[in-house]
C-alpha cells in the first residue's frame, strides 16, 4: 500500500479538534489519500493505513466516500473540519467540501444513535461489572464510571440533531466545557443516563421533520470522485497547454526555449521582459516545493522524510499538487522529528525515494522550483538524487522566497514563521509541527502578498541561486610573481605566464598553486571575495573571476601564453 501518493487532506481530529482535550489526551490525525492507478487495481489493496503515535488513519479515497455516504461519523468530521484544524488541503479536497452539505443524509440519525446506544450499553455493563466486584478500569477507578465514553455519547447526540435541523456538522463544539465538565466527573452516570434518553427522542423528533435527502445523489457523487481522481493522476505535461502561447520549446515548457521555464545558454534564467523565468511566477508554470528531512547525511543513503509541491500557473495555484512520505530506510533522529512529527515507526514501509522519483521528476517538468531557502531543498534534494543514481537539477532553477523577502523587508534572515507574520499569512498550523504541503502552501500564501509589494520584480530577479562555481582541481605547480608578471611551473617543468591586471589598490598575494587578487580591506586573502583567482589546471590558466569560471582572456592574461 502507497497512501502517500497525493494526500488530500489532512486534519487533527478526536478531544482536540472538539475543543475538549485534556492534557493526557493524544494527538489524533485523519487524512485521505488517492492512491495510484496501479494500487486501485491491486488484488492486494488495502485502503486504511494506520501509523504513528496516538489515533492516525489515512483512508483511501474511494474507501473514505464509502463510509462517508453510509455518514460514519468519524469520516463525517474529517470534512467538516474547522479551518484551523486542517494541516494540509489539496486542491481536489476542495471540490468535496464545496459538495458536503449535499453529503448529508438521514441516515446521520440511525449512525448516530448507534454509536450513542452501543456505548450506553457499554457504561450499563460495566456499572453492573463493577459492583459485582471487577477491577475497575483508571476513568472508573477515578470516577466511577467511564466519563470519556459518557461525554462522547452526549456529544453524538447533540452533533446529529444539530446535522438533522441545520444541515451543518459542528465538530468544534460551541459545548465543550460542558463536555470537558463531563469529562472530569462532574456529571453522574444517573444524570448521563436520563440526557441520553431526552436527547435521543430529540433526535428522532428532528429526523420527523428534517431537510436532509435519504440518501447522496449516487450519479453525482461517481462524477465528483472520478473528477477529484482525475485531478491527482493527470499527466503533469498536460499543464503546459495553459500556459499561452506557443507549444514545447516555444512558450510552454521547452527545454530549449526561451518561454516559460526556459534557460538560458549558461544554465542561468532569461532576462527578457516577458519571457523565461525570471517572470515565470507571474505569467507561466512554477513548482512551490517544501521538503523534510531525517537529520543526517549519508553518502548513498536518501534524507527525504516528506516532500510536496504545488503547482501555480500565472500565480496561482491550480490544485494539482505532488506529496509523498518517504521511508529513508535509516535513522531519523530526535531533533528533525521534533520539527516535522515524523518518526522512523510512522515512515516504515512508506515508498522510498528512488520509487517516487520518477513521478516526481515528471511533476516537476521543465518548471522553475520556487522554496523557502532554496538551497536547502536544493541540497536536500540533490543529496536524495545522487543517492538514486541521477544527477542534481540545475540550482538556478530554483528561485528563494527568503532571499526575495530579505530584499523586499530589509531584514538579514527571514524564516518561515517571520514571513507569514510580515505578510499576514496564516502560520499558526505550524504550531503543531510542520509538513511539507502545509509550508508550501504557506509559502504561496506569502508570495501573492510579496508579488504586490514595490520592488517584487527587481527582488525577484535577485532571488534565484546562484550556479556553484566549478571545482577546479590544482595541480602541484610552482608560483612565481615579477612585478606584474606570474609564472607558473607546471610538473613537467614548461612555464604559463600571465599578466596580472589589476586596480592599483588591489594586491597580489601568491598562494602555493595560485595568485590571489587581493581587494582592498579584505581580510582573508586565504578565501577572497574577489576580483579573481588565476590558478593552473589541467595545463591550462584560468582566471577565476567571482561568481563565473572564464577561458583566459587577453585583456586578463598576456597573449604569449606557453
């Protein structure tokens, strides 16, 4: 099972999405997830993946609408989450949140009343248990009587008349203290006993007069599933056509091209006016990307714990986003899981990285990739794809909001957290740890606010990192410095000799296989900021000047070079 293949939603769920936790209550979490084609059609599929600490479900999608239809309450509530609950939503989920009111029926009330009965029943039991001498169980011990399931009991009752005379499900409920007061023994089980039954002829008093349709509108709910499957297994490239323009390696996605995502011929982004990436954000297709990571890094091992991406076109996101948990098959360390909440227990048995690469690579396309410091991610991500056997993508693909932020705020280094209060994004979801969709829809959030800002274009062009110089390996030479004149003996004793051009007030420091030019007040010769290096490798001279590697030029080295 691959439940990680596009998540749909995920929400906190259980006391502390109802308001009423306690400071021992877990941390529950539900989500859904469309599974690939390929798992769909498995003789082996199976559609609830449970992991992690607490209460965790990860329903597949067409399990979840199942349940959902036959209004499980517990899959009800997943729905009807309060916003401030929800970690992550794609843009799929929200076509089944537009339509939930249409996704209530009267069967609420025989689902509601079960799990109400059933418990009741329970409570009734283990009361008769108890004074025939059972050991009690920590809540009866403490209270007398299993509070939680009492407070539970009461709470599906008042949910399903509310669903019956509003039509809306309250999952944050306006009675919480009252629940809580429940909770901590405040009410006897005698007093529990007689609401249940008041509020069980309530409910059916309600069914007698309800709104709600007896059951969902089965042609409509095949539609809208098969739309939402149809949006997370869409072929990437097919996002290209609504670009504008021309198709593949014209104003599309050409890798050739000079139209969105394009590059130019030193690996660096086109400055037209309208067109390449630099304006790829504003008028083409980009990639949002967030990733996490284990904490350590291995030569051929992969760190990726979590990745997702999002894709936006013309600045906005479309829906289609890429998410995946990701087994690294090693240690995820203690640090890194109090960031993210990810544990080495909750990702054993997820897909590994070099099973998803592929379709990840295929998501992003040609795209430019847009993170919160990028080179992180680039990093991150380069270390993942080297660990598979493939090559790292190109870094001036990548365009960094926080160095856009630190041009358009004046600020040295802004983390996520400081972006969304500068921008007035909504933050408060990372509170409860981050996730990788979750930033990157934060990150969003926090561009179509820095896209309005004065100087958004000047600092976007300053905002892609930079092409690491080429490593350039010297050889045992033997530096010589004549006034303006260097020579360099190579090994095999022949002479390279260049003229050092130079500012006045620059120096020349020679090193062991170079001559550093030297600016003024630059402190560390050993590390120059610049102009350049001139160094000797592979029998030829090169100057480097900072930022680029250059063939020798003859303003910079004297013609007669041996």
């Amino acid at each position: 099972m691959q439940p990680e293949n596009h998540l749909l939603v995920s929400v906190l769920a259980g006391s502390r999405a109802y308001g009423t936790s306690v400071d021992t209550s877990d941390t529950d979490i539900r989500g859904v997830y469309a599974a690939r084609l390929r798992h769909m059609l498995s003789p082996f599929r199976k559609d609830t993946h449970r992991s992690g600490e607490g209460d965790t479900f990860f329903y597949e999608l067409s399990r979840y609408i199942s349940l959902l239809c036959k209004q499980n309450p517990n899959l009800v509530e997943i729905l009807w989450a309060h916003p401030d609950d929800v970690q992550a939503m794609s843009g799929a989920w929200r076509l089944l949140v537009d339509a939930r009111h249409d996704l209530l029926t009267t069967e609420v009330s025989s689902r509601y009343r079960g799990f109400a009965f059933r418990s009741m029943e329970t409570l009734n039991r283990r009361r008769r248990e108890l004074l025939e001498g059972a050991e009690p169980r920590p809540l009866e011990k403490a209270y007398g009587y299993d509070t939680k399931a009492a407070a539970h009991v009461i709470r599906l009752l008042r949910t399903c008349r509310e669903i019956l005379d509003e039509g809306v499900v309250h999952v944050r409920r306006p009675d919480a203290a009252e629940l809580r007061a429940i909770r901590e023994g405040a009410v006897s089980l005698d007093d529990i006993i007689q609401t249940h039954r008041d509020l069980d002829t309530a409910v059916l008093e309600s069914l007698s007069r309800t709104q709600l349709p007896r059951e969902v509108d089965h042609e409509r709910v095949e539609a809208l599933v098969e739309q939402m499957y149809d949006m997370c297994w869409r072929v990437p490239h097919l996002a290209a056509g609504v670009l504008g323009g021309g198709g593949q390696g014209e104003a599309g996605l050409g890798a050739g091209g000079q139209g969105a995502g394009g590059q130019g011929a030193e690996g660096r982004p086109t400055s037209g006016e309208d067109a390449g990436l630099m304006d790829a954000y504003n008028s083409g297709r980009a990639v949002v990307m967030d990733l996490e990571a284990r904490g350590e890094f291995t030569p051929g091992v992969c760190s990726i714990v979590e990745i997702g991406m999002m894709e936006v076109i013309d600045g906005k996101p479309t829906g289609r986003n890429f998410h995946s948990f990701c087994d690294p098959q090693a240690r995820v360390t203690r640090a890194t899981t109090e960031i993210h909440g990810l544990t080495g227990k909750f990702l054993r048995g997820m897909s590994t990285f070099g099973s998803i690469v592929q379709d990840l690579l295929a998501f992003i396309g040609d795209s430019p990739l847009i993170a919160h410091d990028a080179a992180s991610d680039w990093s991150i991500l380069a270390h993942d794809l080297s660990a598979v056997g493939l090559p790292p993508l190109s870094r001036a693909r990548f365009l960094c909001t926080q160095k856009m932020a630190q041009e358009l705020y004046g600020q040295r280094r802004i983390g996520l957290d400081n972006l969304c209060a500068l921008t007035g994004a909504d933050g408060s979801v990372r509170r409860r740890g981050h996730t990788a969709l979750g930033d990157t829809g934060l990150v969003v959030a926090c561009l179509n606010v820095m896209k309005d800002r004065p100087g958004f274009a000047e600092a976007l062009s300053r905002s892609w990192l930079k092409v690491q110089r080429p490593n350039v390996e010297p050889v045992p030479v033997r530096v010589q410095m004549n006034g303006n004149t260097a020579s360099f003996t190579d090994t095999d004793g022949s002479v390279h000799v260049a003229d050092v051009i130079k500012p006045d007030d620059y120096r020349v420091v020679v090193r062991k296989n170079a001559v550093l030019v030297v600016p003024p007040g630059e402190t560390s010769p050993s590390n120059p900021d610049g102009p350049a290096i001139i160094t000797l490798s592979s029998g030829r001279l090169l100057r480097i000047d900072r930022g680029r590697s250059e063939e020798p030029a003859p303003e910079q080295l004297s013609p007669g070079l041996s």
